[in-house]
C-alpha cells in the first residue's frame, strides 16, 4: 500500500488544523461531530491511498532501461516557456516508459553525490512516482555539479544487468551538461562494452534561464549572481560539449530534446532491438482507494446541511 498525495501531507495539514479550530470555536455543538468527520475523511481522500493490484497484465520484454537523471540546481533552470528543464524531463521520462512498457527500469540521480533510486523493476506506477518526487537540491547545499559522480552507480547497475544473458541494456543520460565545480569530465569508455542502446539527452538553451529555488520561508525565489556588487539572477545555459562527450565514450547517441518526439526514432530502434517474442505478463499495478470515501462523504455532508437547517429553525 503507498500513498500519492493530491495536495502535499504538511499543506493539508495546515488546512484541516484551522478547518478544526473554526469548527471548535464557532460552531455550534450539534454541528461539530458531522464537521470534524468530514475533516478526518477529505484528510484521507487527500493521501490517496493505493493498494497493489495484481488484476492487470502487460507486455513484457528482455530489455533494461537505465535513466541517469541530473537533479542539480541548474535542472531547476527555466528554458521552457517558464517551465523548468527538469519539469520538461520527467514529462519525457515518463514518455519513454510508456513506450518501453514491459521494461525493467532502474532510476539514478545524481547531485552532490549519486544514488540508485530504484534498482531494476517492472512496476512502471513506482518508476513514475519515483521520478515525480525528484528535486534539485537546495541552493544552500549545493557543492557544485559534476557530471562524474554518477559514473560508479551506473557502471555498477549495468555490470548486474550484464550478468542476465538474456537483457539488453538501454542507458538514458539526462542533464543540460552543466560543469561547475571547476572538475573535468572523465572518460565514459568503460560504459561503451556495457551498453547496447540509449540516448544521451540534453536540455536546456545556450541562452540559458534562471534557476528555480525557494528562500528561508518556502517561496519561490531565484539563484542569485553574487560575483558582482549588483546582485542579479544567475544563469545557467546547456553545455553540450560534455554531453556529447559522454554520448561518444559511452557509444550513444546524443539527442537535444526541445520536443518530445526528438526522441521517437530512438525508440522504435530500441524496440527492435528486443531478443525475446514480447509476451503477456501479470504486471503489478496500483488502484486507487479514495472513491470508496466519496458515498460516506456525500452522506455526512448531506446529514450536515439537515442538522444545519435544524439548528438555525430552533
């Protein structure tokens, strides 16, 4: 069972703990157990649980898909019509499972330091749910980027999938190639014997954008420039120069990704590279709970409007 919230759990927190001190404080007696009932239950529709349903099938493939994804600050910058490169990413990530459905993905992200997210699973709903959740780290916590950090995990990821026989193994390196801890970009050969296919994928622009943060009170403000007396919005622009870099060593494909179907092509090939007849598999699947709370709701909020109607005719 997993929860996937509608509104975040500290908002909807904030929310019903002043819905209840007005209840408290103002309302009449008769009327609070309804209201504080209807709280407890629009708090838990909110959470949205899911549980695991094994109900569903899906097609299933010999292919590993690797996505390497950079969740620097400069991700955060705005080179899409006010939406962020990293904003843009996660939509095409999720594109690329859709299409690849039947996979096994793993998911790496990489910042100060690198971490496996999620090893090889074909759970596509928590894949999804992964990549949604992931953030550049915070301005005040950010030591610089470095595209090196993730090299180990993904040698290692890939190492493990190449003990299968029967896996082709799919890399997605996805960053604007940004460099800013003043390191110099090492060799990906080494991932070259241990990839069949993928992409390197670039976003960003070389005009750049400023980058996303928030400030001590959690709203939204800017990275600023502070190398000169006037403080102005720093800017972070594309480096493809690395990118390409990392596409040649590790004998990929580099693709810029300003549309989503810049990477089309891309797909098709890698689906013919499938070794095995793609066959029907139980797939495990999440299905939401909150409807079941909709009837009970509807009921108590019609009982409270009743005892409303009682209460002002007394």
């Amino acid at each position: 069972m997993i929860i996937n919230p509608i509104i975040p759990i500290w908002l909807m927190i904030i929310i019903c703990a002043s819905l209840i001190f007005y209840i408290i404080k103002y309302t009449k007696k008769d009327l609070r157990i309804y209201k504080l009932i209807i709280i407890l239950l629009l708090f838990v529709i909110n959470l949205r649980i899911m549980y695991k349903s094994d109900n569903t099938t899906a097609l299933s493939n010999d292919l590993d898909v690797i996505f390497v994804v950079d969740s620097t600050i400069s991700m955060n910058a705005e080179d899409y019509s006010n939406s962020t490169r990293l904003i843009e990413a996660k939509k095409d990530i999720n594109y690329i499972i859709d299409n690849l459905d039947g996979a096994r993905f793993s998911i790496i992200s990489f910042h100060n330091s690198s971490k496996i997210l999620i090893p090889f699973t074909k759970d596509s709903s928590m894949v999804k749910n992964t990549i949604e959740a992931i953030s550049p780290l915070h301005e005040y916590y950010a030591h610089g980027s470095s595209l090196n950090t993730p090299r180990k995990d993904m040698i290692e990821l890939l190492s493990r999938s190449k003990e299968e026989e029967d896996k082709v193994r799919i890399l997605f390196f996805i960053s604007d190639g940004e460099i800013t801890d003043d390191s110099n970009l090492e060799s990906y050969k080494e991932l070259s014997n241990l990839v069949d296919n993928g992409a390197v994928l670039g976003y960003g622009t070389e005009k750049g954008g400023n980058m996303q943060t928030t400030n001590y009170w959690g709203e939204k403000s800017y990275v600023m420039d502070r190398s000169s007396w006037d403080e102005i919005k720093a800017v972070s622009t594309l480096d493809e120069k690395n990118l390409k870099q990392i596409a040649d060593d590790s004998n990929l494909e580099y693709i810029y990704m300003n549309k989503q179907t810049n990477i089309d092509n891309k797909l098709k090939e890698i689906k013919k590279l499938t070794k095995n007849e793609i066959a029907e598999n139980d797939k495990l699947s999440y299905e939401d709970t909150y409807y079941f709370l909709i009837i009970p709701l509807f009921i108590l909020l019609l009982l409270n409007y009743k005892k409303y109607k009682e209460v002002l005719t007394i």
